[in-house]
C-alpha cells in the first residue's frame, strides 16, 4: 500500500492501482453526503481534480496521485456514500486506474512514512 500526502491510499495489483482516502481522511471529513466519481476511459495527470467528495463539515477534491487511466469506478458510492466512513480501506475505494509509469509510485509514501506524515 502506498500513500499520498492528500490522504489518498493506493493499492497496487500489476499495473492497476485502487485509489481510496485514507482512515484519518475520512475521520476528519466526518459523514460524507455525496460522491462524484471520475469518468471511466479518462485520461488523468498527477495532481488533476478527479473526484469530489461532500461531507457535513466541507467539499474536498480528490487529486489524481498517478498519471494513467481511469479504468473502473464504485460506482456503489453514488447510491451509499456513507460507505467512505463506514469502510474507507474496503468498499469505500474510489477509483481504479492503469498507472503509465509503476515506478513513479516510488516517489509516494509507505505506511511507517504516512504514519509519520499524519502524527
């Protein structure tokens, strides 16, 4: 698992990667109301704006970590938002994407370094 400093988790299988908030996200957004997700077949740049998540406390943006393709969304976050809180590391992923460079995610944070980030 990798980390960004946006409090996004990544989890990679080959040249996919699954991309959620992370546990202290989702804590500090509070119960979340609504989720726009990403098109499927998007081509999306580090940093890009790719999804909104609103919650009681505020809106925040969910930033693209890698440059590549979104390839699926959960798209059961439209009808339950509520999953983000519930199970922000299982059913509350955001988004898959097919990265175009793995080694990029070496420049992302590991869990003793996000801990870290976070404390």
């Amino acid at each position: 698992m990798k980390y960004t400093e946006d409090h996004e988790w990544l989890r990679v299988d080959g040249d996919v990667i699954t991309v959620g908030i992370t546990e202290f996200a989702a804590e500090q957004l509070g119960d979340v109301v609504f989720v726009e997700l990403p098109e499927l077949e998007t081509m999306v740049s580090t940093g890009d704006e790719i999804a909104v998540i609103e919650s009681v406390k505020a809106a925040s943006e969910i930033l693209a970590p890698l440059n590549g393709e979104i390839i699926e969304v959960n798209a059961e976050l439209t009808d339950n938002p509520a999953l983000v809180g519930e199970d922000p590391l299982g059913a509350g992923w955001f988004f898959k994407m097919k990265v175009d460079d793995l080694s990029t995610l070496d420049g992302l944070m590991d869990e003793e370094e996000y801990q870290n980030h976070i404390a």
